[in-house]
C-alpha cells in the first residue's frame, strides 16, 4: 500500500456576494510510496498551491480523497488536526516560518513542546540530528543572525524531529542563492536516501530534477509525470525542461 494515495480530488472554491465558482482542482490523482523522493511543478494557477493545503490537512477537498498510511484524512475531526499534522506532517517553507524571538534551537524544539516532551527526551534528538544537518553551532544564536541556507536547515530540522512520515517542502528554495540551494538540495537527498519521504512543490527545475519524480499540474490535474529512474541530475533537467515547454505551449495530455 502506498504511504499517500490521492483519488480523483476536486476543489471547487465559491466566492462571495454570488460570484462565479472557481475550480481549483478538477480530478487529481497518484499515490506517493514510502521513502519516495517527489516533486509537483505546474504553472502559477495551475492548482499546485491548493493541492498542498488539502496535503496538509490546510484545507478540505470538495470531493476525493487523501489517505495517508490507509488513514482517510476527512475522517480527522478538526479538533484533532493540529496534533495530526504535528505527528504525521513534517513542513518546510520558502520564508522559513522561524521565530527572530526564538534561538534556533527553541525553534526547533517548538513542535515538540507543543506534543508536550521533556526536555531530556528533546534534547537527544535535537543532537544527533542537528549534527547530521550540520547546524550544531548555531543552536544558540537567533534566525537575524544566520544566513538564509542556515535557516532553511533549521527549518528542515523543525520539520524532521517529529519524524514524520512525509515532509512536504513549499518552494524550499525559493529564498535561497545558489550556494544555499546547492546545499539544501544535497541535504534532502542525504535524508531520503535515509528513509525520509518528500513531496515538493516548486518552479525550480533545478530542484525538481534532483526528485525521483515530477509530476506536473495543468488545469487542476495531473498532466504528465517523469521518473528519474537511472538518468543522471543533468539529464533529468532536460527531459523536465522540455516537459515544461510542452505545458506552457498547450501540448497534448500525456498523463
């Protein structure tokens, strides 16, 4: 069984004052495997947005479904979503989320004092994973005083010490510079070759084609989808540029 399974999911948004609904999602569907290495890229507009909130229990889907580990996601009660994405959900964000009145190492310690562990039990797993990341010197300093790569281990790390069963990354590198997003990328690769599944959703084919695959949005669903499969990171980057070209200038549905 496939860790995440999304069928035939639609989104439907209604606006105000009777105005025309918008469609978001028309009919998307794919399964993510345990440990799989994912990335979604489309166009502005092209529903990747709305895809990760319903993936982030965010948002609710007009119809569809999202299991994850067989567990349906509209079965959650909404008193009991924080706590089943603190479990379940690791997150990485474009602007990092940290909090300047935190250290790093209270920023990474947060999703776990809201689960209500000790400090010892904290403690552990902050030390072995921020020497892994390669952040154990800047524990003590504050989000102002780092650089943008920095912060973005740290936010990676925020989302890892839950261990979840899937990281989802929003534009991971999309406010870093080369040097940064070089790192980062290695970094994920470093931790899904540990086991860590991710699913990212970015414009950077440069980020995509270090992805074991790429799915790619249209419309509101899925238009195509490539697999790494043996080709080296140079490779990759041509067949997803050229998929892109085909996208953007109305080529026909190949999913």
């Amino acid at each position: 069984m496939s860790l995440l399974e999304v069928t035939n999911l639609k989104k439907i948004y209604t606006t105000r004052f009777g105005g025309n609904p918008v469609q978001a999602l028309s009919s998307v569907s794919f399964h993510v495997e345990q440990g799989e290495y994912a990335a979604i890229m489309g166009e502005s507009g092209s529903g990747k947005t709305t895809l990760l909130n319903i993936l982030a229990a965010l948002d609710q889907p007009t119809s569809g479904e999202v299991l994850l580990n067989g567990r349906n996601m509209a079965d959650i009660r909404e008193r009991d979503l924080a706590a089943f994405r603190r479990e379940n959900l690791g997150f990485v964000f474009q602007e990092f989320n940290l909090l300047d009145t935190f250290s790093i190492e209270d920023n990474i310690f947060l999703p776990l004092v809201l689960a209500g562990e000790t400090y010892p039990a904290m403690a552990g797993k902050l030390d072995k994973l921020s020497k892994r990341l390669g952040i154990a010197d800047i524990l003590k300093k504050y989000p102002y005083e780092v650089s943008g790569g920095q912060k973005q281990r740290a936010a990676v790390a925020r989302a890892l010490i839950t261990e979840p069963q899937i990281l989802l990354a929003d534009e991971p590198t999309g406010a870093l510079d080369s040097k940064a997003t070089d790192s980062l990328l290695r970094l994920f690769e470093e931790v899904n070759a540990m086991g860590q599944t991710i699913l990212m959703v970015t414009h950077s084919v440069k980020a995509a084609s270090h992805a074991g695959r790429v799915l790619f949005i249209k419309d509101g669903e899925v238009f195509h989808q490539l697999y790494r499969g043996g080709a080296s990171t140079e490779e990759f980057y041509g067949r997803i540029t050229d998929t892109l070209t085909v996208l953007t200038t109305g080529g026909e549905d190949h999913a």
